[in-house]
C-alpha cells in the first residue's frame, strides 16, 4: 500500500474546487450576430447579484453560484443587452449572439495615452505591503476545506459495458463541470477543519488539523495532514505562484507587464464601493501563465477577488486545466482578506481539448472565518514543532460535528458520496482491478495475510552469479498491526549458491514512530552503491548493465535495530551490526605480503539522526516515505568498529553527514542538491573505506557518478556535492521548432574529493594497508568531477543526461575508464 497511498496523496494533493449539485453553473460563449465573431471581454453577470465575469479573447465564460438566481446577462459597449432564462440547481449551457446598437457619431480624434489599466496596477504594487496577507505582523483564521476526486470524459457508451453490470448504480452521481463542460462522476471527497496561525517575525506558520475524514479511505492519521489547506497556497500577491511544482507569474506580479496586456473592462459598485475590473491576457507562454480577470478595490487598491485559468499550450504535464477562484472581503475600514478560494484541476494523459480519454478532475474549496489580524499568537501555538499538527481525535467526528462546521450545507449527492465509495470497494471487479495495481505499483501480489513477490527480483543475472531466481514472501497489515514478517531465497546457477534473508519487524508505535527490527541474510552485495542504486536482484541492473556488475561481495549480516522519532523531524536509530565478508575472484582480500585471506568479521554500533523541519511525511503500519520539505534534511551517522565482540576483528570509528535540499529559483526552475563528506578513524581494511559511489549501469542515478567504476576511488577522509539545475523548458520553450515537443533542460555537476592516510592506503607500493587493493583502486585526493547537460520529459517522463568525466580521464591498470557517458531515466513530474 505504500506506493498506491503515495499516488494517491500526489492526487490528494492537488484536489481542488468542489462544485454541488444545487449550484447553478452556466457555460457558454458570445459572439456578434451580424459578423459570428468570438466577442471578449462581454460583462456576463447573474441578475439580481453583483456576481459576474468576462469574457475571454475567445469569447467564452464560465460562472457558478450557490444564490437563488433566476436570469443571466450579457452587455458590452453599442450592443444591445440581452437576458435568458437559467435553470436554477443545474448545468446550464447558454450561448450569447449581442446584435450592434448602430450610431452616427461626428468625427472622432483619437489620441494615444497610458493604458489606465497600468496605473491601477502600479497603484496596486504601491500598497502591496499594506495588502499582502503574508506582511501583515500576525494573523489567525479557521478553514473549512473540501476536496473532491471525480472520473470525467466518460463516454456514453460505457454504460451499456460489463462495468454498468457492477457499477451501475454509481451514475445517479453524474454531474456537469462549467468551467470544462465535461460530465463527471464523483469518487473520493474529503473535509476537514483546521485553525491557522501565522507570524512574519520570527516566521511562524502553523496549522492545527481539527477534524477529517476521507471517503474510502480507512482511518489513516497522517493523511489528515494533506486534507488540510497549506499544501496548495495561492497569494497572488507572491511574483510567482507555486502549484503542482509549476511556478506560474502572477498577474499581481512585479515583472507582471513582462507576462502579461492588461486592460480595464469595467468599474462596479459593490457595497457602496467602486471595484475596477481588469482583464489580463499572456504575451507569450516561455513561462507559466495564467488568462482571466482580477477585481480591484479603488479605495484600497487590494484585491477583491480574482479569476485565473491556466493558458492553453504551456510547457506542462498531466493538468490539462487549471481554474483558481479567490474571493476577499473586507474584515474591517481597510483591511482586506481571504474569504474563498477554489482550484480545479484536470489530469489527463493526453492534453488536447478534443481527446476521449478519462480524466480525473481535482476539486479544492477553502472557506475562512473567524480573521484575526495582527493579534499576539498564543504561547501554547508557538511551542509546537510543526507546521502541520494533527489532533489525537481527528478522525473521531461524528456528522453532527460537520454539519456544524460546515459553512454551507452539502447536497444528497454529496451526503451519499461516502457511502457509494463503501458500496464500490464491495465489488468484485473492483477488487480485481485494485490488486492488478497494487502489485503493479508494489511489486507484491497480496493474499489477505501474505504477500509474494516483488516480481521484478524473481530473475536476474550478473557475471558472478550467472543467472539468478528468487522468490520473496512478506506478511500484511490484515496479519498483524504489529508484526511483519519479511523473507525471500534465492538460487543463481554459475556459483551454484543457495541464498537467503529473513527479517522480523515489531512497531510499537507509528505516530511518532517506534520500531524494531531484526534482521539477516546470506547474499551478495555491491559495496559502494549508493542509497538510490538497484539493489541486489534487481532485474533492470542486469538489464541495463554496463557490462561490469561483476565486483560483487558475498555477505552473511545480522543486525538489531532501534528506531524512535522524538517528535516530528527528529529521530534515532540505534544498530548493533555484524558482517562476515568472503572475497570472490572479482573481489580478493590479498595481504601486503601475499596472504589470502578467506574472510573477515566486522561487528559494529551505529548511531544514526535525521533532522528535519516541517517535512511531510506519509506513514503507513510498518513503513514511512518522506514527500520532502521545504529546508535542508540533515543526516549523521556514527559507527563505532568492536573488535573481539562477536568475533569483530578491528576497532575503528566513523563519522557522516549529509544534507540534501531543494529549492525554487522562479522562473529558472528548481535545484536539488546534497552535500555529504565523512572520516574514518584508525586502520580498517579497504571493504570499511569510503567506496565511492560508481554507476554500473546505463540508468541515471543523482546520487552516483555515471562515469566512475565502482572500486575506483577510495576515502578515509572525504566530501562530495551532487548538483541539478531543472530549467523547466526556460530556454527551450523559446525556440519555434522545441517549444512544441515541451521539452526541458537539465544541468549536473558532481564533485568528489578524498583522502587516504598511508596506513590505509593499499595503493601504495610498499603499503603498510590491511590489505592490498584491487587494481586500479586509488585515492581521490585530485578532486574528480563531472559534469553533464540532459533534456527531460521527452515523451513527458523520459530523462536523458549526456555526461562528461573533467578529471581522472586517462585509463590506468584495472580500470577501463568512461570519459562520456550516456544514461536515461523515468520522471513523471509536472
């Protein structure tokens, strides 16, 4: 379940706006009756209310209300007004042909002057610190937010298939979208209540999950922590807005006439005040950008409200649309905030407008009440240690609670969506598709108490095992919330050796985490891989194999494991370690003076701490996956080496550190960088050195070096730094011929430096080392690097890096050196 939940939190994620089914929501379009041209920025406007909107340089609109409305209409400058009839509570499609007011008119003199629509925003920019939420002092609010997951572009004809027989009764739910037109049917919704506390200086930002419940999903406590509503936060006050890893420009930009032609449409009383209203529309598309309108107060010069729609044929992935909604109001004489916001999202594997596919359409709505502003936070708030806190009784809720904190109330169809859910997971075929998924997405086929797999170990082949099979077992969460039992064996016939490993997992608690572990195995290991690399059987590495995967080392290991998380983002975990290594004909354990030795014995204690801040993480029975943060994760590991405990034969000690961050640089994209480095105490044999980090493969691996061998370089003493620079199309995307294969740009560079004291040096001709080295082993103190260009989302998930080796380029006994490298991977980003 671990990935599938991971899928499913993406999606949870990027859940947006939901519509009811007694809102009435019209879509249509305006053209001019004589001509049939598209008409934009028309006034469309529900009678009887100040809600309205334009239209686009297309001429076409969407609107929605909850409010009792009965008539739509349409005006613009010389045409005449015209007014239609709405079916209240429905989806309504209602086209506009505005016939031309003729007039004569004497001569005009027109004379070139300043768009008015730049002084407002110049206005807008001006006041900006007085108006932006985020430079308010502090401010408090309390969040209602609904998200909901609909099925959409289902064709008609899929009822009278196999799937009306077990799914019949879903359809009763359909519903029409006014923002795309498309019918949907609703799968998953989610509510939850949370309090909101916000500080500028010192920063402080923290949200109290109250209460939440999910459709489907069973009670899950660290799901609770994304039906909350930081995860996807529009200010359009910020120059860039950040959603799904896309930074779009802000039509509130400072940079916002690079982006965008704006232009006043409009001026209307609302409540006694004059709102300006300003439509904006993309100069070009090499950056994210939006098309839509934003209402300004001309007293305030804030922001209203807003209507943003994401361009059509921007560098983007999966989202097909995007529609965000932002209402405010005014809390006192001068202070605007937020009241509403809505996203709408549809995901698709194919993006044009016309396909068949289905889609899935996301739906967020945030309301707010109870706005504090500039009030002390209270002492208890600030003493939390997390951005994201979820209440013990989060899940305990029963509907009273939610009918009391809703700030309207659902629809029937809305009230049935949690039991329909319940109803689909009961039948068969659904089942049946669930488990072709999950052991798809985990690689194990479950039973309901054990599973076997993953199947993507069951053959491999390398040159010391020849080929190799394997068949795991595991037991599941239906088997015990407490217990899991882990073991596989597996056969390779060029060594005719049986291998095995087994572990025995018991968590005491999840949230935070308390576990322990025991584990051990007889098999072989690459020594140097790095933490991404494919691990033993794994049938891509014999797949796309450079031809030396054969220094392989095998291992008997046996370790007790501790792992406590103090409180969220600070954990330990305590190891005790024992390792028996035997040398393979690859690989040999070789004395200065000629000795060979048939094994060694490593017992060892490792203290390891990760540190982290507001990192959110998904966690389920028996396991945890880290969706990352927005500071720096710290890592340290100490390992001290006991010798003549459990036959260990050195004392030795180990330090070290690693932190890995990523970060935006809007427009130019994102980076991701680690930094690691350690030191090796006291004389160890070369498989206790620092093995660096090779690449045997033809796959990309961000955390190895695609042109170094594995046992090439060797440390007791090292640091290291692995760069990317993801450009997200920026200079692609404005070149004609590239700019419509939406590819992007890509840039690494990875360094090494090291040293080896002599006693640990087994390159050395007369070496006082433990053992001799491999040949073609060396020290690393003549920095190595390289560096290297790619292009990504080719075909929107392939990855390919062309890289270079700037140092160490000559080949030297025992080592057939890769100056240029090519590898590949698979991304599915945004």
């Amino acid at each position: 379940m671990k990935y599938l939940k991971l899928c499913f939190v993406l999606l949870l994620l990027a859940w947006v706006s939901v519509v009811e089914a007694q809102t009435t929501k019209v879509r249509g379009k305006v053209v001019d009756a004589e001509t049939g041209e598209p008409m934009p920025l028309v006034s469309i406007v529900f009678v009887g209310t100040t809600i309205g909107v334009t239209t686009d340089f297309d001429g076409n609109y969407d609107i929605e209300t909850r409010e009792d409305v009965s008539e739509i209409m349409a005006s613009f400058v010389s045409y005449e007004r015209q007014t239609v009839a709405v079916k209240k509570g429905a989806f309504n499609t209602i086209d506009f042909k505005l016939v031309p007011i003729v007039t004569h008119l004497d001569e005009v003199k027109v004379k070139p002057g300043e768009n008015p629509a730049h002084a407002i925003l110049r206005n807008i920019s001006k006041n900006k610190k007085r108006n932006n939420p985020a430079e308010k002092d502090s401010y408090s609010y309390t969040t209602y937010t609904k998200m909901e997951l609909d099925i959409a572009n289902m064709k008609p004809e899929f009822k009278n298939k196999k799937l009306q027989k077990n799914f019949g009764f879903i359809f009763q739910y359909m519903d029409t979208s006014a923002i795309t037109g498309k019918a949907y049917l609703p799968v998953m919704i989610s509510e939850a209540s949370a309090d909101y506390y916000y500080r500028r200086s010192p920063k402080l930002s923290r949200e109290i999950v109250k209460a939440s419940r999910i459709s489907g999903i069973e009670e899950d406590y660290s799901l609770a922590q994304f039906t909350g509503h930081l995860h996807v936060n529009v200010n359009l006050y910020d120059n860039y807005i950040n959603i799904f890893e896309v930074n779009f420009a802000s039509p509130l930009s400072e940079h916002g006439l690079m982006y965008y032609k704006y232009f006043l449409v409009d001026s209307v009383q609302k409540e006694g005040r004059k709102i300006y209203k300003i439509r904006f529309h993309p100069k070009g598309k090499s950056t994210p950008v939006f098309d839509g309108e934003v209402n300004i107060d001309s007293t305030t010069w804030a922001l209203e409200s807003a209507r943003l729609r994401m361009a059509k044929g921007l560098n983007v992935n999966w989202i097909r649309d995007l529609a965000i909604e932002n209402t405010n109001e005014l809390i006192n004489d001068s202070t605007w905030f937020l009241k509403q916001d809505k996203i709408l999202a549809d995901f698709t594997v194919q993006m044009k407008d016309s396909s068949k596919l289905i889609s899935f359409m996301g739906h967020r709505q945030i309301d707010y009440s109870n706005v504090k502003v500039n009030e002390d936070i209270p002492t208890e708030i600030q003493k939390l240690d997390n951005d994201v806190i979820i209440n013990k009784d989060v899940l305990q809720n029963d509907e009273n609670y939610w009918q009391s904190v809703r700030p309207y109330e659902l629809s029937e169809k809305e009230q049935n969506i949690y039991n329909m859910v319940d109803s689909i997971k009961n039948v068969p075929l659904y089942k049946n598709i669930y488990d072709i998924i999950q052991t798809a997405l985990l690689g194990y086929y479950n039973t309901k108490y054990i599973g076997f797999g993953p199947y993507y170990k069951l053959m491999s082949f390398n040159k010391l095992e020849g080929c190799r099979f394997q068949l795991g077992v595991k037991t599941t969460s239906d088997f015990s919330k407490h217990v899991r039992l882990t073991g596989y064996g597996a056969y390779s016939t060029k060594d005719g050796e049986f291998k095995g490993g087994g572990t025995v997992e018991y968590i005491f608690n999840n949230q935070p985490t308390s576990k322990f572990t025991i584990s051990g195995r007889h098999d072989v290991l690459q020594l140097g891989a790095s933490e991404n690399a494919f691990t033993t059987g794994n049938i891509l590495s014999s797949i796309f194999s450079r031809g030396n995967n054969d220094k392989l080392t095998l291992i008997n290991s046996f370790d007790v494991r501790y792992e406590k998380e103090w409180w969220q983002g600070f954990s330990n975990s305590f190891t005790l370690e024992y390792r028996q290594m035997f040398p393979t004909k690859y690989v040999d354990f070789v004395r200065p003076n000629g000795e060979i030795v048939d094994q060694i014995h490593t017992t060892q204690l490792r203290l390891g701490t990760r540190l982290s801040r507001n990192e959110i993480v998904v966690r389920q029975t028996f396991d945890k996956v880290s969706m990352g943060s927005d500071f720096p994760i710290v890592g340290i590991d100490v390992v001290a080496g006991l010798k003549n405990i459990l036959n260990g034969d050195y004392e030795y000690y180990r330090l070290e550190l690693s932190v890995k961050h990523d970060f935006n640089i809007a427009p130019l994209g994102y980076s991701d960088i680690m930094l690691s480095g350690g030191k090796i105490f006291n004389k160890v044999p070369y498989p206790l050195l620092k093995l660096h980090e090779g690449n045997a493969t033809y796959f990309y691996d961000p955390y190895a070096f695609s042109c170094m061998n594995f046992y090439e370089f060797a440390s007791d003493l090292w640091g290291a730094v692995f760069w990317e620079h993801h450009f997200k199309g920026f200079f692609l995307s404005k070149i004609p011929l590239m700019k419509r294969l939406k590819w992007r740009e890509v840039a690494t560079v990875k360094a090494l430096w090291g040293t080896l004291s002599d006693k640990n040096n087994g390159s050395l001709s007369n070496t006082d080392a433990i053992f001799r080295f491999p040949e073609g082993m060396s020290s690393v103190s003549k920095p190595y690097i390289e560096a290297g260009v790619g292009v990504e989302n080719i075909f929107r998930f392939i990855r390919v890096d062309a890289i270079w080796r700037l140092t160490h380029r000559g080949d030297r006994s025992g080592q057939d050196v890769d100056n240029f490298a090519i590898n590949f991977s698979l991304h599915l980003n945004f």
